[in-house]
C-alpha cells in the first residue's frame, strides 16, 4: 500500500531536493524543511479501518465535511445526492464508498475557481465516475478546487470498497445513490474516508 500517494511524488521530490540544497549551502533549510512536511502531510494515504464490515455499508470516499443532502431527480430517476467539501488539510485519497464496477468514466477540462464559488461546479476541471453496485447504479463525481493544480483520474474495471480510485487536493466530491439508501450522516458531519459511514443501501434493491 503507498504510504504517500503516487501524485504527490514529483512535489515530495522537487522540495526534498530543495531542503537538501539548502541545507549544503545553510541558508533558509528551515523554510524547505517546513514545506518539505506540509508536501508530505498533503499528499499522505492513511490506511484506514473500515467503518462497518456490513455488505450494505456506504463508506465516505473522501475526508471532508459533509455540505448537502439532498433528494434529486438524476437521469430520469429520483435519487440522494451527498456533497462532501475536502480541505486541503485531510488526505485526498479517493476512496470506492463501496464494491463497485466501472460502467462509464467521464472527465472535462475546466478551471480551478473557488468551491465557494457557486459557477465552480459547472465551471471546474471534474470527472464523474459512473458506476454499478450488484444491480444498482451510484454515481461519483469529483469537482477540482482552487488548490488543485490537475485532476488525478485513475480508471479501474472493479474496486472494492476502501480501495483507492484517485486524488483531490481540495475542492467536492458528489455521490448520488439511489433513493431507497438509508443515510446516516447529517449536514455538517465530519467524515473520513473508508472509516466513517454514510449510509446503508437497501437489502431489498440488490436481489
């Protein structure tokens, strides 16, 4: 399992070089060695317990707090949509929510404004993430902030839950389950990724 993510390698390389040079020619090595830390901390990929083992568990795919939820209408069918905000203090592992297969993988180039900004989730870099669970369709999008240099895609063919799919520096992660899952967590909710649940689905949908 990385320690540290694979995204985070190119900056952990550029600063620990920096600290290194700056401590050969003993000037500002505090400075490099701090910000060597923070590239460290940012780009960390804790390995997390999972916060149920039940097969109909939800977990958070990423850590954030949770902004919305809210009833939806998604492709012609009603739906749940949880909006998580990630800071760029928690680790930005994206994490499957659950055992999932890879339908369908869409990314769009966009900007890298402000999340508070309302135009952002139209307006920013993301991908949605298409996806079956047993015989339910979930969706995960993933919508880029202003921190966020890029937008780390990894494409799968199945995961299962807790495993890693990406990275986000900062900025939301959407899920859209179906109508009948029970949710767990409320507004404003701290959440980690694989070690807080969110909800559950229902028995009933995945005969």
């Amino acid at each position: 399992m990385e320690i540290v993510a694979k995204q985070g390698y190119k900056y952990i390389l550029i600063f620990g070089l920096l600290f290194l040079l700056s401590v050969f020619f003993d000037t500002l090595w505090t400075l490099f060695f701090v910000i060597f830390i923070i590239t460290l901390f940012i780009f960390r990929n804790p390995k997390r317990e999972k916060g149920s083992s039940d097969e109909y568990a939800i977990l958070s795919p990423i850590d954030g707090r949770v902004k919305s939820i809210r009833r939806i209408s998604y492709l012609g069918d009603d739906s749940i949509e949880i909006i998580i905000s990630k800071s760029v203090f928690g680790s930005g592992s994206l994490k499957a929510p659950c055992d999932i297969k890879l339908i369908e993988l869409k990314q769009r180039h966009g900007l890298f404004l402000c999340s508070a900004i309302k135009s952002s989730n139209s307006l920013n870099e993301r991908a949605l993430y298409t996806c079956k669970h047993g015989n339910l369709k979930i969706s995960i999008r993933t919508i880029v902030g202003a921190l966020s240099r890029s937008l780390s895609v990894e494409k799968f063919e199945e995961l299962q839950s807790g495993n890693k799919f990406g990275f986000l520096t900062d900025g939301l992660v959407v899920l859209i389950l179906p109508i009948s899952a029970r949710i767990s967590a409320a507004i404003g909710d701290r959440v980690k990724a694989t070690s807080s649940v969110i909800g559950f689905f229902n028995h009933e949908d995945r005969k």
